[in-house]
C-alpha cells in the first residue's frame, strides 16, 4: 500500500476544494470531507479518500460526504458503505457508540452502567454490532448481547428486564439491502427522546480517537456477556401473558421476509397453540438480501411482498396472512375476500383499527377497563382508533408526533398500568407494559385472536372491518412518499416544505382547504388567507395538518419530511358517514374517488412547485 505524507494530503485538499469551485462537490461535503482527510483518528479510511480524489471520482465523495447522517425518529439509518459521514460505515456506527455511552456518562457522573446490544438479518448487522459492543465495553459498561439475531422489540423488552441504562439494536426496519441503521434506547426501553438525542449527537461530534477492546477478549473476561435463551423466554411469555382468548383455531400464513420474525411472531405464535398458522419457507431464511421478496424491498406495507405467500395461502385454504418487516416491529396483513377469493391487503391504519377495537371490546367484557385507561396514536394514525376508544369511555392521546418513542414516552409519564393499546399508521403496535417500542410479536397474538373469534362467528376481519364502519362512518386512509434522495433531494424537501408553509394550496380537485395547524410555527392559520387564528400548543416538529372545509366526506391531509429516509410524506384522511348497511358500497367507491382525486391534485401541486 502507498504511504502518502503530508504533500499529497495537502495536494488532494486542492484538488477537492477546486472540485467544489467547480460545482463537482457540495459545500457540505467539502465541509464533512475535511476532517476525514487531516485528523490522524481517521487514518484508517485516508488511503481510500485519498485515492478517490486523485481518481476524480467525485460523484463517490458526494455521495459519501454530502451530509452527517442525524439522528431521526428511528435512531440514525441510511445506505452502507465503506467510509464517510453520509454512510453506515465502521466509523459512523463507532462514532454512534461513542455518542451513546459518553453522553450515559455525562449523566451518571462518570459512573459506568450497563447496555444491552441486538441485531437483525441485514448484511454487516452482525459485524456493526460487534463493533458498538467493543466501544461500550472499552467505556466501562457490563455488555448483554444478543449472539445471534434477534427483534427490535426483544431489545426495547430486554432493556427494561435486564435494568439496562441504555440498548442498541442495528436495524434499518423495513429499508432496502443498501442499508442500515443504528437505533439507540434509553432506560425505559423506549428510543432516546429529547434532551437525550441532541446530548448524544453532540458527543457523537467530539468523538476523535474511539477506544475499543477486542470483542472476543471482552467475551472470555465477561465484560461483554451473551444472552440468548433467558431473554427469549422471558420475552414470549410477556406477550403471552397479554392473551385474551383461548381460541386458537386460524388457518393462516406467516412470513418473517427473510428478516428475525421467526424469533419473535412465530415463536409467539407457536406457544400460543396456534397450530394452523403455517410459516413460509420461501422466505424463512434470515438473508440481508431479501432474496425473494419482490425488488428485495421487504415493507409489509407494500403489497407486493404478499405475493408468494398469497400463492401458498390459496394452496392451504387459509383467510389470513401476517407478515413482519426485518427486525420485527412492524405487521402487515393481508385477508381473503369470501365473496371473491382474492385477498385485501390491510392499510396499518385498519389494522391498528381492527386490534384496537378487538383488545378494548375484549377488556371492557371483562370490566377491567375504567374511564383512566387510555388509547395512543400519533398525529397521522386513522382517528378511528380514538373513535373506538371514547365510544368505550376511554382516555384518548392522539396528538403525538410521529414515532412511537412518543407512545412509549405517552405510556411512562401517564403509567403503563393503565396503557390499553398504541398504534401508529406504519404498522406499529402495542400492549401492555413490557416493551416501550412497537412489536409485532403482541400485534400478531391479537389479530390471530380477533381473527380466530371472528371465524367461529362465520366472519372475516373484513367484516368486522364494516360493521365499525356502519358504527363509527367509513375511515379511508392514504399515503404518498415522495423521494428526494441526495443533495438535491433534501433541497427539494425544503422547497415543498416552505411552499406548504408559506404558500400553500387553496384547493386540491375542488376541495376547499379551510385551516392549517403547523406543528413547527405553533400556529392555526386560516385558510386561503393563510394568516394566524389561534396559537397551537406542544408538541414541537415540522408537520402540518390540513383541514378541509365542511362536506359529506371530509378530509384531512398531514405533511411532514421522514425523520429517517430521505423522503417527504403525505398522509390523507378521508371520513364520510354511512347511513344504512345496504348504502355502504356506495360510500366506499365515493369515498374512495374523493380521496383520488385529492391525491393527484396533490402530486401536480407538488410537480408545480418543484419546477418552479
């Protein structure tokens, strides 16, 4: 290997500031780039920039440089790559390390504490792992980590059954192969909230030189301890003890998408006795790759990832299959249609509806609720979910920012004693006080159950579905994911959301727009005016919610950019009453097409504003 001195270092800083005066290379990233070229703590990665730059390979800078991957709602995620402060790398996962334990010991007086440490199927989770356990460890902390994969909620779980200080689970959820992430949790066994996230972030900046021990070193001295077994079980009896009924009779299908659900949703599964619910071995395998999902991209919010396991549900006659994300916090759900044989695939609004309603109607039979129970959703989670709680007397949160650290926050400061039932639109969920994160393990135990009752009724869940639409008026929900990736990807995001903010739509396919409640300015402003009503309390975060004015259906559309992916996102809400039972198709299709309509004026508006 070349040795290179201080001439050639200086040689290619030139090099990459004429760049950037050539508009090859962003401000930002010559700024991110710096630092990596001159400090001696990253030597390791300086053969590599250093050979990037005299090949001129810019586009690989940028991409590598072109900002400090923060820390969002889900921790900190992007695409993986070798070096680089806008990549999952050896570096930014130490440095994410680093950031945790210094701050812990910011905030204890030096006294070291103890972490506990999972991770997923993705491709280098395990070695990202590793490395986050050899710095905490080389900080002083006692490490439990998980040896082999395990779910996102087992770790939120294992914090708080392990009396951890703080939990690190290595995860990008449902992102694509490209990537990973690392998602940090505090005490309560929730993902680190405020002031906590800014503190670690701001020792993640001081971070220079980072010690380490050897991993296998620390594992013969019992610095670094494997947990396994204990935890599972502990785990799964925790949701177990959360059933609500003994019916387990459910013709189904499970897929964990090549992801850790095996270790979480079908074992619960199985201990339930739930022996009918079959796991599809196409997509059993813990792979990185997701071999066989459709474009590898393993969402359970997309439809297309239910096609193989539709195939087989057809082969076995089941009415129901579940599908988890990789790391297990999320359920998808598809059901079959008894008119029609083909199967729906469920929003993660009618699922959280579809739990909710099951879990509080089961619980009030048994007179255990009381008007201090209380229901959580977020901003953007379907108002169904609070419908269904007020109709049963409960107390309802729904005014949280995106995240379910917030549920789990919401449940800590009013006492998980009393905690029914969480849920966010992305097929989040959660029950009972074990776990502050959201698990697909609990939500796949309730909707076998409800599912499960409901057959033994001669019903589908899609039944159920309408008769809380005959109860409540029919909730339709919809979403748009703009991505914008890169440099002028995020200046694209800025524009949209300044539009929105300061010039936004008076109407979208004739629907009148009557009011706007910005999260971020803490104003209700009237619309078209767009001018201040009234102040808007807490909570604090750049998300919008638009009201339309008054009509037979109403909508609501809510506007935020994704705190973990470089999109912005746009989630409509649509309610229109229903009178009698036979009127409900009717109100469906017209429901349907309002909100149709609404989402391509929508998308024009947005195509306008960008070209602008």
């Amino acid at each position: 290997m070349k040795i290179y001195d201080s001439a050639d270092i200086e040689t290619a800083w030139q090099s990459a500031q004429k760049a950037q005066a050539e508009g090859k290379l962003s401000a930002s990233t010559l700024g991110n780039l710096q630092p990596w070229l001159t400090q001696p703590h990253f030597d390791h990665f300086r053969c590599e920039i250093l050979q990037m730059i005299q090949g001129e390979r810019w586009k690989q800078l940028e991409d590598s440089f072109w900002e400090v991957i923060a820390f969002g709602t889900g921790g900190r995620r992007g695409r993986m790559g070798e070096l680089g402060t806008a990549t999952m790398n050896a570096r930014t996962v130490a440095e994410s390390a680093y950031g945790l334990g210094a701050y812990f010991l910011s905030t204890s007086g030096g006294k070291p504490g103890k972490a506990v440490i999972a991770h997923d199927s993705r491709n280098r989770s395990s070695e990202f792992a590793k490395i986050t356990a050899s710095v905490l460890a080389a900080q002083g902390f006692t490490v439990y980590f998980f040896s082999e994969h395990r779910s996102t909620p087992e770790l939120s779980f294992a914090v708080r059954y392990l009396k951890c200080d703080v939990g690190v689970v290595i995860s990008a959820s449902h992102n694509p192969p490209s990537d990973n992430g690392f998602k940090a949790y505090w005490s309560n066994g929730g993902q680190v909230l405020a002031p906590h996230d800014k503190g670690i972030v701001d020792h993640v900046y001081k971070s220079t030189q980072i010690a380490m021990v050897e991993f296998d070193d620390a594992v013969k001295a019992g610095t670094i301890q494997i947990i396994d077994q204990e935890i599972d079980d502990a785990y799964v009896q925790a949701v177990l003890a959360m059933s609500l009924t003994d019916n387990r009779e459910l013709n189904a299908v499970y897929t964990p998408l090549h992801g850790v659900g095996e270790t979480c949703c079908y074992k619960v599964l199985t201990a339930a006795g739930f022996e009918g619910v079959e796991i599809l071995e196409e997509q059993r395998t813990p792979d990185g790759n997701f071999p066989n999902v459709d474009a590898n991209f393993p969402n359970p919010e997309r439809s297309e990832v239910f096609k193989q396991a539709i195939a087989r549900a057809k082969q076995t006659d089941a009415g129901v299959i579940m599908a988890s994300d990789p790391d297990a916090d999320r359920l998808g759900v598809c059901v079959k249609d008894k008119t029609t044989g083909e199967f729906v695939h469920l929003t993660g609004n009618r699922i959280g509806a579809l739990i909710a309603d099951y879990v509080i109607s089961k619980r009030a039979a048994k007179g255990d609720l009381t008007p201090e129970h209380y229901v959580v959703e977020t901003l953007v989670t379907t108002p169904l979910i609070a419908d269904i709680g007020r109709a049963h007397g409960l107390k309802v949160i729904d005014n949280l920012l995106v995240g379910f650290k917030y549920i789990g926050q919401t449940m800590d400061q009013l006492g998980a004693e009393k905690f029914v039932f969480g849920a966010e639109e992305s097929l989040g969920y959660l029950a009972g006080g074990y776990a502050r994160d959201k698990d697909a393990g609990i939500a796949a135990l309730y909707l076998a159950e409800c599912a499960a009752e409901l057959a033994a009724q001669g019903k589908t869940l899609l039944d159920r579905l309408d008769e809380l639409a005959l109860t409540y008026g029919y909730y339709l929900e919809g979403q748009i994911a703009k991505s914008c990736p890169g440099a002028d990807g995020k200046a694209q995001i800025l524009k949209l959301m300044a539009a929105f903010r300061k010039n936004p739509p008076s109407s979208l396919a004739g629907i009148e727009m009557a009011n706007v409640e910005d999260f971020g300015t803490h104003e209700v402003r009237t619309l078209p005016a767009n001018t201040k009503v009234n102040n808007l309390p807490e909570p604090q975060g750049d998300l919008m919610i638009f009201t339309t004015k008054p009509a037979e259906t109403q909508i609501r559309l809510a506007v935020r950019p994704s705190g973990t992916e470089p999109k912005i996102k746009f989630y409509l809400f649509a309610n229109t009453k229903v009178g009698a039972p036979e009127d409900l198709e009717a109100v469906k299709q017209k429901t349907q097409q309002r909100l149709n309509d609404f989402s391509k004026a929508l998308s024009t508006w947005m195509d306008e504003v960008i070209a602008s």
